[in-house]
C-alpha cells in the first residue's frame, strides 16, 4: 500500500532556514564616538615676547595699585581745565579706594607717585623692546593681523568664545580674530595711557605745552588717564576668565616655557562596512 506521506530522508529532515537578521542602521555621524589622537606640543612664544610679557605683568599691577594711590588724594574726576572741591565733578568715589589695592597701604601721595614714575618707565622701556621685535621679527603682521576668513566669521566666533567653546587642532595653533583685535587695542591702548600720564607731569607741560591742548585740559587728561587705565583692566580680568576656561597649567605654561599643547580636533568613528558572505 502507498502511503500519501512524503518520503523522509534516512539522515533526519531537512534543518530549518532560519531568517537573517535585520540590518542595523549606522547612527549619524554626530551620534558616534570620537576618535582623539595624541595632543600636540608646539612653540609658540618666543623667549623675548615671554620675558616682557611678565614684567608687564609686574608693571601693571604696580602702576594701578600706586595709581589707586595718587587717586585717593582726590577722588573725584573733571572735565576741561579746572577741577577741584567745589568745582562740578563728572565722577566721584565716595571715600577713595580702599587702602588694601593702593601702593602704599596707607595715605602717602608723595611715596605712591615715586613708585608710580618709576615702573612707568620701567614699562616704557620694556614696551619699547617689545615693539621693536615685534616689528623687526613680523611679529605683529604675521601673528595680529586678521584674515578675509577670520573677518567673515567673526560674529561665529564671538558666539564660540561667549559659549567658552574654544578652537582645537590646526585652527588653534594661531591666533583667532577676536584675539587679534584684543591685542591690536592693547597696542594702541597702552601708549594713550602713557601720553595722557605724561601730560600730567608739569615739567613735561613746560617742555610740550601743546600736550594739554591735544587732551582737552589737564582735568581733561586725568580723565582719560583713567579712564584708559579702566579699559587695561577690563581686559586683564577678561584675559584671566580665558586662560582659567581655555585651561590655565597649559596656556600659563606656555608663557614660562614657550611650549603650548595643542588639544586634537575629535574625528567621528567612519561607519562598519558590512560583511560580506564568502
């Protein structure tokens, strides 16, 4: 008799094909690790720019403390020729500035403008040395000036810098455009502060009486002095929020040394190729 039954094999029945699994889908680019090489150690300050840098560092400490100082005598400002105490102010601190942050720490104009004439030239001269190899060196147009590229994203890196989001790799190794013009202001800045200093000297009035004309008067002038004096700290205290967020041990240590670590530009993990069947 025949039976309806498929026949079976004499090994068993035939194994089960089992489906393939579904493709997985590759994560876009920004969802994947980042690859990171080695940091990079370059030179990039040069010993003469590190050595005035510091003693500007020396410099301007001293030069605001006594300034405090010859402040306090009369803490009040004007405008013109004439200022004193009944005399309409434009500016007034009421008691002076605490003694703590003037050089000395006590009432003493006479001491505080011997302090301050002395690292006023002491800053001067180092300014001078700074500028001439600046100059000499290509310093200041190979370094300071900004490129087409910078100008046209300077609104993109303003947003970065606000956000503290700072360049990596190759765009890191030179100066980016707000840095550039933050120094090109400094450079502009420091010698106005040291004219309208100058001009508050009698003896400088005598042998240059047109000084007081060029500042409006020496109430005028005084104004402007600190007013200048002001803006050099506005841009220390932002100068010190940037190396504390960019990172201080490297950006300090490159000034001491001259050697910077250039942090890498993360690279995106390129997506699994598929394996294909032998």
């Amino acid at each position: 008799m025949v039976s309806d039954e498929p026949a079976i094999p004499e090994d068993g029945p035939p194994p089960e094909v089992q489906p393939s699994p579904p493709p997985v889908a590759e994560p876009p680019p920004e969802a994947r690790p980042a690859l990171s090489a080695a940091p990079e150690v370059i030179h990039r300050h040069a010993a003469i720019t590190r050595i005035t840098h510091w003693i500007n560092v020396v410099c301007i400490t001293v030069l605001l403390m006594s300034g405090f100082q010859i402040f306090d005598a009369h803490p009040a400002l004007y405008w013109g020729q004439k200022g004193a105490d009944f005399d309409r102010h434009i500016f007034a601190w009421p008691g002076g500035i605490p003694h703590w942050a003037t050089i000395p720490g006590w009432q003493d104009l006479a001491t505080g403008r011997i302090w301050h004439f002395f690292f006023a030239w002491l800053f001067v001269i180092n300014g001078l040395v700074y500028l001439a190899y600046g100059f000499l060196s290509g310093h200041f147009r190979r370094d300071f000036l900004p490129t087409r590229h910078q100008l046209a994203h300077i609104g993109q890196s303003a947003w970065e810098h606000l956000r503290l989001k700072f360049p990596k790799g190759e765009e890191a190794k030179t100066y980016n455009v707000l840095q550039k013009f933050a120094y090109i202001g400094i450079v502009i800045l420091l010698p106005l502060m040291l004219a309208t200093g100058l001009t508050m000297s009698p003896g400088m009035d005598s042998a240059f009486p047109w000084l007081l004309d060029l500042f409006g008067g020496r109430q005028s002038d005084r104004t402007l002095h600190f007013i200048f004096a002001w803006l050099i700290v506005g841009f220390v205290i932002i100068h010190l929020i940037a190396i504390l967020a960019a990172g201080p041990i490297n950006e300090i240590g490159s000034m001491i040394t001259g050697r910077w670590k250039v942090e890498p530009e993360p690279h995106p993990i390129p997506p699994s190729q598929p394996e294909t069947a032998p």
